[in-house]
C-alpha cells in the first residue's frame, strides 16, 4: 500500500491522504472543488466546480501514475440533484472512457461545495 501526495492538487482538509494505490488500483479520496493553488473554493457554480474537481482528480491520478482514462469506477456526491445535467455535461468532457458510476445527492458536502467525485483507476 502506498500514499500518494500531489502538491497539485488540495491537501486533505481532515485524517486522510489524497490517495492510495493498493493490488493494481488507484483509490482517490473524494476531490471538491478547492483550487490547489489558492486552497479555497473558487466557482460557484456546478460546472466551475465540476471542471476544478475534475483537474484535481487528473493530477492526484498523474501522481500515482495512472490517468483518468483509466479509471473503472466513479462515485460522485451532488448536493441537489437538480444539478445532474450540467454536471454530466463537464464530467463527460473528462471521464471519455465512461466508468461504472454511481451519483446521488447529499444533503451537505464539506465547505458546501455543489459536488464532490472519488474515483477507483487501474495502474
């Protein structure tokens, strides 16, 4: 098992580490939309905060050495479900290689962010 730190993207806001690479696979933490270089949240609105999730993801996968076009499994957290469209449209640009995926709302998500994405890759 090994921990993985990208300066790249946002440090973990509580006890936990970006990711975590395990048995040929890529375990990311749930990524929100802090931008790494400001360490708050930027867009307000769900495709801003999409896109910076989206590059945080890219980079912690980069560091691990693997990519997003390997990811096999997402797992995304939107605060309201009314979001859904507009949050597929950024995240398809992304996830091209279509993933098994799960996505339901939360009530609250940390720093009241509008999403929030974790994803499992192959190395």
């Amino acid at each position: 098992m090994e921990k993985i730190y990208t300066k790249n993207a946002p440090d973990a806001i509580g006890p936990y580490t970006q990711a975590i690479k395990a048995g040929g696979f890529v375990f990311t933490s749930g990524q929100i939309a802090i931008n790494p270089t400001s360490g708050a949240v930027e867009a307000t609105t769900i495709e801003g905060q999409t896109e910076q999730v989206c590059k945080n993801l890219c980079a912690v996968l980069e560091a691990a050495g693997t990519s997003i076009d390997k990811a096999v499994k997402t797992v995304c957290f939107l605060s309201d479900m009314v979001d859904f469209a507009a949050f597929n449209e950024v995240y398809g640009k992304y996830f091209t290689s279509k993933p098994a995926r799960s996505c339901v709302a939360a009530k609250q998500l940390p720093k009241n962010v509008l999403v929030e994405v974790e994803v499992i890759a192959e190395l």
